[in-house]
C-alpha cells in the first residue's frame, strides 16, 4: 500500500523520518552518489522546514478565531493601512534587496490586495508568515511581524463571524498550500533519485525502508513516524 496523500502535518512525519534513512541506508551504498544522496536529504529537511514555518504562522496569526467578534469595519480599515504603511515601508529599502512580489503577490503594491476582507486577511497572513523567516531582509522585521500577527488574529474571527466560516478552512492559507506543493516535488525527486542508487547497488527492495509513505495505507493519517524502520523486505533476487 502506499499514502496517495501526504498533508501538510504528514509532511512532518515523513520529512524527518526518511532524510535519516537516506544518510543511514543508501548515502553509504556507492561512493559517487554520496554527496548527492546527503544532498538531498538536507533539501527534504529544508522544505519541511518551510512546511512547519508556514503552518506555524497561520495558527498563531489565527489564534483568536474563537475570542469573540468585533466592528468587522475598523479593523479592516486597520488591515488595509497596516498594508499601506508596510508597502511605503518597504519603499525605503535599497534597490534590489526587495522583491515586493513576495510581499504582494498579486501586483506587488498593497492596492492590488483588493479590498474583500478574505483577500485582505489573506495577505495579512501571508506577509506575517514571510517576515516569520529568519532569513527576511526586511528592516524591524520583528516589530512588523508582531504588528501583522496582531491584526490577523483580530481580524480573523470577525471575518468567520460574518461568513460562517470554519476556522479550519482559514488555517488552510495559500503559504501552507504552496510549501506543500513544494515539499511535495522535493520528496518525489528524491524517491527518483535513492530508485536510481538502489536499482544499480541492487537493493531496490529497500524503497519502502528508506520511503515509510509506502508502507501505509492509502486512506491512513499519520502522525508519527514508526520507532523502528518497517521491517526489511526480502530481497526478490537472492538466492534461496
């Protein structure tokens, strides 16, 4: 059987379980391949890295969904001048050190977020997950990250209110949704490239060892890896 669906949290489980798997069971199988095999080993922790950051950010920034509504209208008047003040702001950077797209994906101007309070809770979130990112070269990175948590948790139960909408759909931000997909690609390149070293060493029956995502049910959940590697499946090809 195999998991023909890994969600964000599996993402998780089997983002820290196989890149040990790969330095422990095929980075020492042939030489030449070893630095690739590490390689990609630190690019799965990497992106899972990305998940959980992106993950992490939606829940805190909508930690309140459930404390209570409030005027819908003054706070998203506030969400929209947080956005301005932010985007004026990131005007006074050098040139080159920042690509506003990743800020404003739409257009890259705060304008172009719209004016709907989901599109605008949505870039809220969004830019509070990226300034989460220690690697963000936005200037007081910190003070503008605490003031877009802020607004999110705010805003984000009055826009459930006044639609009815689950916190759970909320959480599920186009941040979490895109790290996944990029997880995702990660983890099936690497499955590729351990069935090229494997197939040539002659051990592709350990694909499930090093790939525990093919051991589980299609339907199954995950949520943590086994305490041991599954069991090593015999060998089709030795000898009896």
């Amino acid at each position: 059987m195999t998991d023909r669906y890994i969600d964000a949290d599996e993402t998780q489980v089997y983002g820290a379980y196989t890149p040990r798997q790969i330095r422990e069971r095929i980075v020492p199988l042939i030489p030449a391949f070893a630095e690739a095999m590490a390689y990609l080993a630190t690019e799965i922790e990497t992106a899972t890295a990305t998940v959980k950051a992106a993950i992490d950010a939606s829940r805190q920034s909508l930690a309140g969904v459930r404390e209570g509504t409030r005027s819908k209208r003054p706070l998203l008047k506030d969400a929209k001048n947080l956005l301005g003040r932010f985007s004026k702001h990131l005007d006074g950077h050098k040139p080159t050190t920042i690509d506003r797209k990743t800020f404003f994906t739409r257009d890259g101007t705060a304008t172009g977020v719209g004016h709907g309070a989901h599109r605008v809770l949505q870039a809220v979130v969004h830019i509070s997950t990226e300034l989460s990112r220690d690697t963000c070269p936005v200037q007081a990175r910190a003070d503008w990250l605490a003031e877009f948590r802020e607004i999110a948790a705010n805003l984000a139960p009055v826009v459930e209110h006044s639609d009815n909408i689950k916190s759970e759909r909320l959480q599920t931000t186009p941040e979490v949704v895109a790290a996944r997909e990029g997880w995702l690609r990660t983890y099936l390149a690497a499955k590729c490239a351990v069935e090229g070293v494997l197939r040539l060493s002659g051990s592709l029956h350990l694909m499930p060892v090093v790939f525990y995502d093919l051991t589980v049910p299609a339907t199954a959940k995950v949520t943590e890896a086994p305490p041991a590697p599954p069991a090593e499946p015999a060998d089709p090809d030795a000898p009896v």
